[in-house]
C-alpha cells in the first residue's frame, strides 16, 4: 500500500506540473499528502494515520478550496443549470435553437441531474454543491459494495467492520476517485454503482445488481457497456432466461427512473439526442472541448474523413469485443470486471471525443480486483465447478454466496 501511494505521490507531481487551473490546485494539495501517506503507511504501525492524511490532502482540503476559492468548473455548472431547467420545464436539456456553444449542451442522462436539485430548492453555498452529493453518493455506494464483499456480517465481525472502513477510504483517496470528486466530475458514482452490481452479483443477487446498473445508466451513457457483459455471464453460468431477465429489467428500471427524473425529455427528441449522442460523439457544430493525445482524437483532428475512421474503428473494436466475449463468456464478477476494464480503455483510446479522466472506469474495475483479492491463478472453471446452477432467489438473502471464496 506505501507503493500505491507512493505512485500516487508520483501522478499527483505530474499533474501539477503539466496541467494548470483546478487540475493544478488539486495536485498542489495531493502532492504533498501523498507523499507523508506512503511514508506514514511504509514505517508506521497503524493503517489509519496514513490513510486519514491521504484523504484529508487529496480530497477534503482540495474539495473545501475549489467549492469556496474557485469558480464553478463546467460539470458543476452542467448539472446546476439542468436541474433547475427541469424543474421549470420537466426536461434538462435546452431546445436545439439555444445550443449556442458547447457549454450549453447536456451530455448527461436524466437522473445525473438529481445531484443539482438541491441547490436549485435553494441551498446556497457548498451545502448546494452538486460536488458534496456526488461526494456523499459515492462513499455510501462504496460502502455497501464493501460491506456486500466481507466474509462475515458486519455486526458481529470487527475485522470486517475494519475492513470495510479502510478499502472504503482507500478508495476514496485514490487519485482516481478523489481527483473527480473534487474537481465535480461526474464518472465516481457511476463507477461506485457498477461496483455495487460486482458485489451483488458475487452473491448472486441478481435483482439488486440489476437496478445498480439501472440507476447507473439513467445518469451516463459509460455504464451500458456493464449490462451486455453481465448478461452473458448470467447466460453461461444460470440460463438464458435469467440473462433475458436481467436485461429487460435493467432497461425497463433505466427508462422509468428516466422519465421520472426527466417526464417532458421525450417531447424534444432531437434535443435529447443532440446533446446525449451528436456531442458526445463530436458531432454537432460546437465540438466538446474534451480533448487528449489518443489515437480517436488524433484522427478525428485529420478532418471529416479522420473523424470516420475513429468511429469506424471504435465499431470495429465493439466487435472485436463481442467476439471475444461470447468466445470466452466470462463466468464470475471478477471475470466481468476483467472485461469491462479491457472493454473500457479500449472504448477511450478510441474515440473521438475523449480524454484521460475516462480512465478511471477500467483503473478503478483494475483496483476493484486487488482490494477485493482476486487470485488469478484461480481458473474460471474450478470456480464455477461449486458455484450453483440456477438462481436460488432472485433478490437474494442475507449471507448467500454463489461464489467460493478463494483460499
């Protein structure tokens, strides 16, 4: 762990000095903390001392400064302005005449609003801050995911209370996680929810990770790439008819909690796709200015022609993707998360519109792995040789598994 954040220590440096503005004042307040964190972690007796230093460095004091010091970055600003347009006219996106630059364009899918809300009822200061629900959201989300993942119940296992609170504040003070939230970024309760369906699926609890991933793709197109892998693997290790119930579920759940965060999007279908899909994909006339030296947007940057071939080889890619998926169907959640991380990075070197944040998906499914100790050298199929054939109980039961834990 001193290693980990001894990298971290090494990122944060890097930031600082090749970038400028927010990333800047982050890196300024991480650097340091990290840094006393792994030297805390490498030669002290305890594990909280270093990890209370981390976190306080590279999310609290750089949070409180950016929501107090600095002006609103674009994604607080983003879902500040679609919340209150939704609760004035049922719908967060802005009719295609008053696209007017691309601050005005909306990439974000209803339910990402609802951390707007509250400073749009009227809480001011950073009580108001979509930055402080998005924060709140994804430490609880983290929490249970972890609590979901301990060997023994929470109750009467101190070890697994210990456990759960310090992967849950590793987490949280990993670049990764920490970075985005302070900045208001919106991907860390997208991906805290993605681990929440890991650890429900771990214990095969399939209806709870369905809506997991239902809430997570009503608030951002990233996390529908989750429910086709997931189907797959309940296909090969149940039936066909759970994967089938799966997926229905999941998007009958995204498209209700849609309409229910967002009732009057539909009236205004262009709208809805210029700014969901067109601008995302840097489609419409006012391009995103999200931008970073990889392969999509080095040829997107080549003309027209460029900007088809990117989208060409990201069609090629999916392919690829699905191929190897149905060949060698993944069989548990840490299979899943295995793919989902390849699947990822391959997805943003790719595409046209992209930039290095994105990474945080498979970096953050990569350290899911480790935290939760996944052995690779345990094959697929010995695991599955114990694991039940069929669904006990859809919604499950406290203390169920069906997978072994590894020795």
């Amino acid at each position: 762990m001193a290693a980990w954040f001894g990298a971290f220590t090494i990122y944060a440096g890097a930031v600082a000095a090749f970038t400028g503005h927010e990333d800047r004042a982050w890196a300024v307040f991480a650097f340091g903390c990290y840094a006393l964190s792994a030297i805390l972690l490498r030669f002290g007796r305890r594990w909280w001392p270093g990890l209370a230093v981390a976190l306080a460095g590279a999310l609290i004091a750089p949070f409180a400064w950016l929501a107090t010091q600095e002006q609103d970055t674009a994604e607080v600003k983003v879902i500040g302005r679609a919340a209150g347009h939704v609760l004035k006219y049922g719908t967060p996106y802005l009719p295609t005449s008053q696209l007017q630059d691309w601050r005005s364009y909306n990439p974000y899918l209803p339910v990402m609003e609802v951390f707007g809300l509250p400073r749009s009822a009227g809480l001011h200061g950073i009580a108001g801050d979509p930055r402080v629900w998005t924060s709140l959201a994804t430490l609880a989300l983290l929490v249970i995911a972890f609590a979901i993942m301990a060997p023994h119940g929470l109750r009467g296992c101190a070890d697994c209370r210990d456990r759960v609170v310090r992967l849950t504040v590793i987490a949280m003070a990993s670049p990764v996680i920490a970075f985005p939230l302070a900045l208001g970024i919106t991907d860390p309760p997208v991906i805290a929810l993605i681990c929440v369906a890991l650890a429900c699926v771990s214990r095969g609890w399939v209806g709870r990770a369905s809506l997991a991933v239902a809430i997570a793709c009503a608030m951002k197109y990233t996390a529908w790439p989750v429910l086709p892998v997931f189907a797959v693997m309940l296909w090969m290790r149940y039936q066909a008819k759970a994967a089938a119930g799966f997926a229905g579920t999941t998007v009958g759940m995204a498209a209700f909690l849609a309409l229910l965060a967002a009732p009057d999007a539909m009236a205004q279908p262009d709208s809805l796709v210029q700014n969901t899909v067109a601008f995302p994909l840097g489609l419409t006339h006012h391009k995103t200015p999200a931008a970073s030296p990889l392969p999509g947007h080095l040829l997107s940057e080549l003309g027209p022609a460029g900007h088809v071939a990117a989208v060409a080889l990201m069609g090629v890619a999916a392919v690829a993707f699905a191929a190897w998926l149905l060949l060698r169907p993944p069989l548990t959640h840490q299979s899943v998360a295995w793919r989902l991380a390849v699947g990822y990075a391959g997805m943003f070197l790719l595409a046209p519109a992209t930039r290095f944040g994105y990474f945080a998906y498979p970096l953050c499914l990569l350290g899911w792995l480790v935290l939760t100790n996944y052995q690779p050298h345990v094959h697929a199929e010995r695991a599955l040789a114990t694991v039940p054939r069929r669904l006990s109980h859809w919604w499950g039961r406290p203390g169920e598994r069906s997978e072994p834990s590894t020795p």
